[in-house]
C-alpha cells in the first residue's frame, strides 16, 4: 500500500497526488495539518523533520520525490510496469494553460470559417475541430508520436529536476 502524508496546501504533495492518481496507482492521503498521529509518523520516517510530501511505499520512503523518482520506485515495488507508467503518463499530453489556448483558439477557426473564403471553409473547420478537441481532451496526436507529455508542465513544478531528492529505506530513517 501507499500511504501520501502530506498537506492539502504544499505544491509537492498535490503534485505527487496528481502523479499517483494518472498513473491509476491505489494510495491513502493522510493530512498531516489534521491528524496528530500521521504528523508523527511522517516525522519518524524523515528523521524528525516535518517535511510534505513523506510517501511511504512497501517499507521505502519517499520525501519530497520527484515524478521520475516516484514512478521508478513505483516500477521497482511492482505497483505498475513500466510500460503501463508510459501509456497512463502520455494519457494526457497538453499543459493546462495550452489546453485553454487549444480549445478557445479551435472555436474562433471554426466561426472563421463560415465567414472566410469558400475554398478554405472546410480545412478551417476540420483544422478548428480538431485543435479544439485536442484542448478540450488534453491529448494531441503529435505530441503522442514525439512522446511529450504534460508532466513537468505548469503546476508541475518545472523546476523540480534540478532539486535533490532522495530515497530511504524505513530502517536508514531510523
């Protein structure tokens, strides 16, 4: 089982929630801010410190990790395979804020079509629906075959590779 200690305002903690939830992978939440009992868990397994998100994986723990971290520990605890991981992470490969874009900007090419040209109607029709479903699915065909994926995008801390992360067995928090 995985168990998230965390807290509903730290950005890790919903990130990490949001990386378990695509990857379909089954955990428990518990909010450190509301139970005394987990924050003393989570502090036990870090060694003291309160730190958000604490994961705690089959005996391994997990502070702070990043999504990459995450899903290898996760392939290495046979929560999934690594090519299940792959296929759910590319499930959704438009950022939230090229989503708005997408779907608002395949709207305005499908009411530019009925006023443009008669040659051009229908390729701005088809070219409007399609860059709008893709905004409103959150999945792009192009991006699929290039393998590009929304992780890492706005709200997922782009930033977060360059941070030290670590892995830690139960014993070695001790």
């Amino acid at each position: 089982m995985v168990i998230v200690y965390g807290a509903d305002w730290c950005e890790d903690t919903q990130r990490s929630l949001r990386h378990l939830r695509r990857l379909s992978i089954a955990h428990r939440y518990t909010n450190i801010d509301e139970d005394l009992a987990a924050l003393e868990r989570a502090k036990a397994l870090t060694g003291g410190r309160r730190r958000t998100p604490v994961i705690d994986m089959d005996g391994a723990v997990l502070v702070e990790p990043a999504n990459d971290t995450l899903t290898r520990l996760l392939i290495e605890r046979g929560h999934v395979t690594a090519d299940a991981a792959q296929d759910r992470m590319g499930a959704q490969n438009v950022g939230d804020r090229e989503r708005v874009i997408r779907a608002a900007g395949g709207l305005f090419l499908l009411a530019l079509a009925t006023a443009g040209p008669r040659l051009l109607r229908w390729p701005l029709r088809i070219f409007g629906a399609v860059v709008a479903c893709s905004g409103l699915t959150g999945w792009c065909p192009a991006y699929s075959a290039a393998g590009r994926s929304s992780l890492g995008g706005p709200g997922d801390r782009p930033a977060e590779a360059s941070r030290s992360q670590w892995t830690m067995t139960v014993s070695e928090a001790r």
